[in-house]
C-alpha cells in the first residue's frame, strides 16, 4: 500500500471518478497501466456491485487505483417541494413514455457495507465525496494501509478533511463537470452552487492545510496541469478529458456532445438530481433547472427513469450531459495515448516555464516572467476559462461527480 500521494503512480494525472457508469474498470485500468491513478465510482452502486467491479479491475492491472464513495446524506428533501416537481415532470414522462422514479430511496448509498469490503479487502485508495467521514473511519482505512482523500470545494471543507485524519484532499473548482462536492447543500447559502475557481480555491487551500492537495476543475490539457502544480497541487484530476476515450463508459450520446455545436456552453443545475451540477445546456435543464428543489437524491431517483428513457430513444435533450467548462477541448483517442498526450504537454509547458523563468530571472523579474509564462501557454481556469473533471455517463442517466471529485 502506498505510503505517499506520489508513490501511487508514475504521473501525477489522476483520472476522476465518474458515477453512473463514466468510470469503469476497462477506464481506470487503461489510465493506471499508461502511468496515472484510474479510479472506480461506487456512488450507486450496490456494495456487491463495487466489488464486482474492483475484481474485475485487479485481474486488468496489478498498478494501484482508487475507488470514490459517496457519503451518507440527511434526510432534508422537503417532500412537498419534491411533489411539486413531481407534477412539473408529468410531461417528460408522457414524451417518453415511462413513469417517474420512486423517491422514497435509501439516501446512504450504502455506505456502511462498502466500508465494510473496504476494510476487510483494501484497495490502494479510497476517496470521498459529498462530505467528509469520521476520524474512526479514515484511522481504520489508515490501519489496514489505505491512503484516503476527502473532495473540498472550500478552504474550510479542507480544514476539516485534515482535522479527521485524511491523507490528502481533492481540491474542486467550480469549473468542475458533474456534482459539486459540497459538504452540505446549503441551497439559501449556495444558490446553485456559487463556488470557486480551481486557481482562487487552491491558493486559499494550500495555505489553510499542510497535507497534500489534488487539483480539480478546468483541466484538459498538459499545460493546465502545469499550472496547479506550479500553483501548488501534487497531483491534477481530469474527468471530462477521459470521457471521450472508448474505455469510457458514457453513453455515445453524451460523448457527441462534448463537441457538438449544438451544445455552446454548461451551467450548474438541480434539475437532474437536486444537487448543483454542472452539464451541458439542453432542453431538460432550461425548462426545469429553474423549478428544481434542493432534494439529492430524492430528485436524481425521480428523474432517473426519464433519463434511461431519453438513452434509449436517443435524445439528448432529456439526458444529464455532464461536463465541466473545457468540454470543447475534448479529444477522442484511447485512455493510454491520452495520458502520454497529456505528459507530453506537461513536459513542454515545464520547459517553456523553466526557459522564460531563467530569462526573467537575469533581469531581474523573475516573478513576472514565471507569471507570463503561465498566461503564455493558456493554462490556468483564467487563462483559458475552460476544463473540467467529475462528469459523469449519460448512459445509465446516473452520472455524477465528482470531478472532479475523487
């Protein structure tokens, strides 16, 4: 079991979890076999069903890999608010011709019998999201050899995943694909999720933690990973770079679009789940975003029969197309060539800093040459505006986070 952040690959990329089928064990094998950190998305399903699916990888890959949880979530859906939105989607069950989804689901995601695998069958890592688990939990994973990382979308959120006892926290910028993961849902608070971009939110963790920071949100190419770890991350997380690749398992649907003009721009919504995520613009989103309660998962449960239905018709206007804001930067090629892409590109933007450095530097502005350089080669969430892990697969209709979330 590793016993460093950096031991647990050749390259500092790790690919994010992707719920709902995005992320898979041909995926996260593809990636730990090309040098990255791959990782399983447990986040719905059965424990058995993780399992399943963590055999499977080992018997593709003998490099460590990751498995993502999500946490247990309170009971706070107001169920009026919820029947409300029932009736609002009574006619995207007609289009489609199905029934709305049975809300009254368990909200733990069965948290306490994946832990139970876990403990008992360690896996290299285990990350989580949507909150931050107890001290007891992560001594346990850190007692049978687990390195643990817990998603931060604030400074304090990190605070708190280091005062628990994790090893390292994924850092997740607004320009994330997918879920936000958020500790709590504050709807009054966050509207739909008025969060941070990844270079303001990591400058303000890094100087609010001392354990090591993986960067997440606006990353889809070499020079951009160049950019959070020169800003001080340890590691960089790409989710919707890895969901265009054949060994991703989103729904062809959702990997058109990535591209598709038809689709100019994403923007945070709970109109897919109740919770802020970040996906393309389509018909579902414009016509019911703005009706959506704060209800995860009771929302994502009762739209998830519309959402297979519109898969299986073949019509992206009713899918969650989840993607962070680079998702234009997609490229379509294998999961391994990907992570050679992406090293290659982080090599050449290293250079490119360390000859501009070296240049300033005997001006004596070597501060402002390191900042040019930066700008020079597009990276950063300013420099480009773009990017995004956590997106997750349009073809189970079930996709999520994490990008960014790890």
């Amino acid at each position: 079991m590793p016993s460093a952040l950096t031991d647990l690959c050749r390259y500092p990329i790790v690919q994010a979890p992707m719920a709902g089928g995005g992320s898979g064990p041909e995926l996260a094998a593809a990636v730990c076999g090309a040098g990255g950190l791959g990782f399983l998305a447990a986040g719905y399903k059965t424990a058995d069903g993780m399992y399943q699916e963590i055999k499977q990888l080992r018997s593709l890959t003998d490099r460590p890999f990751g498995v993502n949880l999500f946490m247990p979530q309170p009971s706070l859906a107001d169920h009026s608010a919820v029947e409300a939105y029932r009736e609002q989607l009574a006619g995207e069950a007609t289009w489609y011709e199905t029934e709305l989804g049975d809300t009254d689901e368990p909200t733990d995601d069965g948290y306490e019998a994946k832990l139970a695998i876990l403990r008992e069958d360690p896996v290299p890592v285990v990350s989580f999201t949507f909150g931050c688990p107890s001290r007891a939990v992560l001594d346990a994973f850190a007692r049978v050899g687990t390195y643990t990382v817990v998603t931060a979308t604030t400074a304090a959120e990190a605070q708190a995943a280091q005062w628990s006892g994790a090893d390292a926290v994924c850092v997740q910028g607004v320009e994330a694909g997918g879920h936000q993961g958020t500790h709590r849902d504050d709807p009054h608070a966050d509207g739909t999720g008025a969060g941070l971009g990844l270079l303001a939110l990591l400058g303000q963790v890094r100087e609010a933690v001392q354990i090591p920071v993986i960067a997440a949100g606006g990353l889809m190419r070499g020079s951009q990973i160049a950019a959070v770890l020169a800003a001080g991350a340890t590691m960089a997380q790409l989710g919707t770079a890895f969901l265009a690749t054949p060994e991703s398992g989103a729904n062809p649907l959702h990997k058109q679009a990535l591209t598709n003009p038809l689709f100019t721009h994403t923007e945070l919504t709970r109109a897919f789940s109740g919770r802020p995520a970040r996906g393309l613009v389509n018909r579902f989103m414009r016509e019911h975003g703005p009706y959506a309660p704060a209800a995860y998962p009771a929302v994502h449960y009762l739209t998830s029969t519309v959402r297979k239905a519109a898969a299986k018709a073949g019509d992206a206007q009713g899918l969650n197309l989840w993607a962070g804001q680079g998702h234009r930067l997609a490229r379509e090629m294998p999961a391994a060539r990907l992570v050679e892409v992406l090293v290659a590109e982080l090599d050449a933007a290293r250079a490119a800093l360390s000859r501009n450095g070296t240049t300033e530097a005997g001006t004596g502005t070597g501060t402002m040459g390191f900042g040019a350089a930066i700008g020079a080669t597009g990276t950063g969430s300013a420099g480009t505006g773009t990017g995004s892990p956590g997106t997750g697969s349009a073809g189970t209709g079930d996709s999520s986070a994490s990008g960014g979330a790890v």
